[in-house]
C-alpha cells in the first residue's frame, strides 16, 4: 500500500493479490490504527468488488475483505524479526 499524494495525506492507495484474486484499493486511516477501504479486482475471471478493513496492533496486522453478496476473508499477520 502507498499514502495518497502530499496533498491528500489521509487517502491510502494501493494493490492487493489474494490466491487468483487481485485488484486495487483506495481507504482512508480511521481511529485507533485502523484503515477502511473499498476494494475492486478480478478473481479468475469474474470481477470483485467490497469493502475490507486493516488493524496493526504492535507486530499483529488483521486484514479482512468482505466481498460484495461473496464471501468474507479474514488474514492475521505477525511481522518477523
């Protein structure tokens, strides 16, 4: 993910790759850590489109995307040393 030009600060924009899925999103920071953002992709060959959210909690990163009348994917992360 990549912040938003200097003069839009608090947009967060970038791209995703899940299994075959992949596509881009663009969020904003919300309180407390978290981003919200809307997504849109490609999974094989059907189109994708929601919502997911990101939380960082120290080395923990939870990440969910919740596909519009699809499914939910929820992925926790821990950073290595």
């Amino acid at each position: 993910m990549a912040v938003g030009s200097p003069k839009d600060r608090d947009r967060i924009v970038g791209e995703y790759h899940f299994a075959l899925q992949n596509g881009t999103l663009d969020g904003r920071p919300q309180r407390y850590g978290s981003i919200l953002f809307s997504f849109d992709g490609m999974d094989e060959m059907d189109e994708v489109h929601g919502a997911g959210t990101g939380t960082l909690q120290d080395d923990h990163l939870v990440f969910t995307l919740m596909c519009h009348q699809g499914d939910d994917y929820t992925f926790e992360a821990t950073r290595r040393s």
